[in-house]
C-alpha cells in the first residue's frame, strides 16, 4: 500500500494524487467549524455540518477536453471517520481499488483536520 495524502487541511482544497485508485480514507476532525453541531441523542463523537471530501478523476473522454469529474461528498459525520469504497473487496477477496486522482475538501468555518488516503 502506498500514502497518496497526508495532510493537515483546513477550509476549502483540493490536491492531486500520484495515483488513480484508492483503498481507504482516514478523516481526523482537530477543530471544529462554528456551525458543526453534536447531535443531542448520539455519541459525543458524531458531528453534523463539519465538512466534506470528494474523490475525482480527470477525464477527456468526453469532447476531448480535460474535465473533472466528482463523486458525491463523504460527510465528516464523526471526529475519526474511516472511509471504503463500496465494496471493499473484489470478487476474488483481495483489496477493491476505486478509480480516482484528485480530491477536494471543504471544513466548514474554522474547522481543520487531517486527510490520509492510501492506494494500492
């Protein structure tokens, strides 16, 4: 496996990787944005509105030029979050890799936190 990311991150960002797949994420919430809230009847741990990221892949399939092309967000629902790609295995049991080279990230106020994404 190798560290694509890692990177202490506040605000709005974006980066691109030295590979194009990834096998996992690893989201630690240092701060949290004036408007991140903790939910009344969950774990101290759980956050609302404290930010995203987005994994990308640059592609001039379509009319030739090169476009950016995002998944959906991956919300900060928790201060140590872990992320997989759905499924996390292939059929034949090793390791699934989703196809990416760039992500992006948003904490929301003055939230920061850190980012490290491993690929194959």
């Amino acid at each position: 496996m190798t560290v694509l990311l890692n990177a202490d991150v506040n605000g709005d960002g974006s980066t691109s990787l030295a590979s194009t797949g990834i096998e996992y994420a690893l989201i630690s919430v240092y701060t949290e944005g004036d408007l991140t809230e903790h939910p009344w009847h969950q774990p101290p741990d759980r956050l609302l509105r404290c930010g995203w990221l987005a994994f990308g892949f640059r592609s001039s399939d379509v009319g030739g030029s090169p476009v950016d092309y995002w998944l959906p967000p991956i919300w900060f629902d928790y201060q140590t979050q872990l992320w997989l790609p759905e499924p996390s295995t292939n059929p034949g049991g090793s390791a699934f890799s989703l196809m990416i080279d760039q992500v992006r990230w948003h904490f929301q106020g003055a939230g920061t936190g850190n980012i490290y994404i491993v690929g194959p």
